[in-house]
C-alpha cells in the first residue's frame, strides 16, 4: 500500500511535469511566432489538438 508521503512526492512530480510542459509550450509558440506565423494561428492549432484529445482522450502517437 502507498503512503501519504508516496502520494504527495507522485503530485508533485505531476505537477513539475505540468509546469515543464507548459513552458516547452510556450517555446514552441514564440519560436513559430518569432518565424512570422500568427498567434491566432498558433491558438488554433492548439485547440485543434486539444480537441482530438477530449474526443480521442489520448494524444494520437502516430506520426504526421
């Protein structure tokens, strides 16, 4: 059985993982900005992903 202790160092792994994610996000983002595409067109990528993982509930591993 898990202790407290293993539940709360798993959360805050999750939580440093989200935290990275969020920022290799936002690089991805200012390096396509920095090469001229727009940001609504960035945002709109994102929520096209975004929607594929709500209905797929995953993130598809195939390759593009």
């Amino acid at each position: 059985m898990r202790s407290k202790q293993d539940g709360l160092g798993s959360k805050r792994k999750d939580i440093h993982s989200a935290e990275e994610a969020q920022r290799a996000i936002e690089r991805w983002a200012v390096t396509y900005a920095e090469e001229g595409v727009p940001e609504l067109i960035l945002i709109s990528l994102l929520r096209e992903s975004a929607d594929d993982i709500e209905r797929l509930g995953y993130i598809s591993r195939q390759e593009v």
